[in-house]
C-alpha cells in the first residue's frame, strides 16, 4: 500500500497534466492505441526472453508513437485511420505472439493492471520519468498550447509542430509504457482521457484547467486506491471509476454555470 500510494503521487499529477493536451488536441484515439502498441511491446519482450519486458516495452512503445506521428503527418489518409490501422495491428500482434505455446494467462494481469505489484525499483524508474515529464513539458508547454489551437498558426510562429507532436507522443508512450503494468491495458487511456474532460467541463483559463485536471487525476487516484484496499477490487479499475464519477459532476456543474 506505502508504494502504491507513493506511485499514485508521482504518476497521476502526469496523467493530469498529458490529459490536457490529448484533449485539446483530440488524441483520444491516439492515447489508446499507445495501449495496444505497449501490449506488442510486451509480447517482443516475451519473444526476446525477458522475464521483465520493460526496456522492449518503452522503446517499442515510443517507436510506434512516432511512427503513427511521421505516417500521420505524411500521408493524405485521415488521422483516424492510421491510428486505426497501427492499434488494430498492434493489437492483434500481441495476442498472436502471447497466445503462442499456450503462455498468455501469465501475462494477463497487464489486461487489468496491478497497483499494489510496484516495488521500490518500479518507484525509482517512476520517479526518474517523472522529472523528466515534468522539465520536458516546462520547456514545451507554450509550444503545445500553440500547437493546439492551431497547426497552421503554430507553423507561422517559426515552430517545428512535427518536432514538437514527436517529443509529446514520445511523452505519452513512456508515461503509458511504465503505469501499464499497474494501471491496465484496458483502462490505461481513461486516465488520460477523463481528468482533462472532467476539468474543462468547469474551467475557462488555462492555469485552472490544468490544475483542475491535476487535482482530478491526484484525488481519483488516491480515493481509487483506499476503495480498492476496502473493497479487494483492482485499483486500476476503481481509479477510472472515481474520475469517472468526478467528470459527470463536472457536467452537472458545467450545466448550472452554463445558466
């Protein structure tokens, strides 16, 4: 439980924070197939022989966040069907390489995550990630906000928008390769989807929206865990339970400030 919650404080302020700008500018899409790319990374590693698929996990993980962005930004088809493409693909490529030789069931537990599985070099790792999340998106943020009204207008203020998208996906696709194992595959993308959506229900600037989503993704992940212990559910699953409770009470007070 002491890692758990010492986990919880270093990783959802970073779900708070990236949820921000995957809402702004609507990745939804885009963040959950970061989830069925980190599954085929998980499967490489199994391929490989490594009984802790991390390192095969989070540099596959950021190649097919680039990827999906070079090809994205390269061709003609529309952003939803690469995006469909490569997450269809990842996923299937996944399962085919787990169910080999019967050996998926093992490594299930990466479908619901486990919260309370994180030992002390997992916090290590998560901490170091952590700073480096928090330094990259202090250099970038002016850039991404730019970015996210509009690509065309950012290309005229001298910024290199596929240099910048590049290191965000990157961004994303650690953040997402290293809380997997403990959030899930399946539910990995609703943290960073439900915070922003909660907090820009009820916000109208942008210094509360992203603290507003901070503090959503903090207090889900936090409550999320104690219900978790009290109730021996999974936390990953309580967690998006709790954020999902906050961004319907954001919406009935969207409704009353709307008035």
């Amino acid at each position: 439980m002491i890692n758990g919650f010492i986990a919880i404080l270093l990783v959802t302020p970073l779900f708070g924070l990236l949820s921000t700008m995957v809402v702004s500018n609507r990745m939804a899409f885009f963040s959950d197939s970061l989830g069925h790319g980190a599954f085929s990374g998980i499967a490489i590693g199994v391929l490989l022989g490594s009984t802790s698929p991390l390192a095969s996990l989070i540099i596959f993980s950021i190649l097919f966040a680039l990827l999906i962005t070079y090809i994205k930004n390269k061709t003609r088809t529309g952003a939803d069907t690469v995006i469909g493409v490569f997450s269809s693909t990842a996923i299937a490529l996944g399962l085919m390489i787990m169910s080999s030789g019967g050996s998926f069931n093992k490594f299930s537990t990466y479908l619901i995550g486990d919260l309370l599985s994180i030992s002390q070099s997992d916090l290590i790792s998560l901490a170091i990630v952590f700073v480096v999340v928090v330094i990259c998106w202090a250099f970038l943020f002016n850039r991404l906000l730019i970015l996210s009204i509009n690509q065309s207008f950012a290309r005229s203020r001298g910024i290199q928008t596929f240099t910048i998208e590049s290191i965000f996906a990157a961004m994303l696709a650690v953040v997402v390769a290293i809380s997997i194992q403990w959030v899930g595959i399946l539910i990995i993308n609703s943290m960073l989807v439900l915070p922003a959506a909660a907090a820009r229900n009820i916000t109208h600037n942008v210094k509360t929206y992203h603290l507003i989503s901070v503090a959503v993704a903090l207090i889900s992940g936090l409550s999320g865990l104690v219900l978790a212990y009290q109730f021996n559910t999974a936390a990953g699953a309580t967690i998006v339970v709790i954020a999902a409770i906050m961004y319907f009470l954001s919406l009935t007070l969207k409704s009353k400030f709307d008035r």
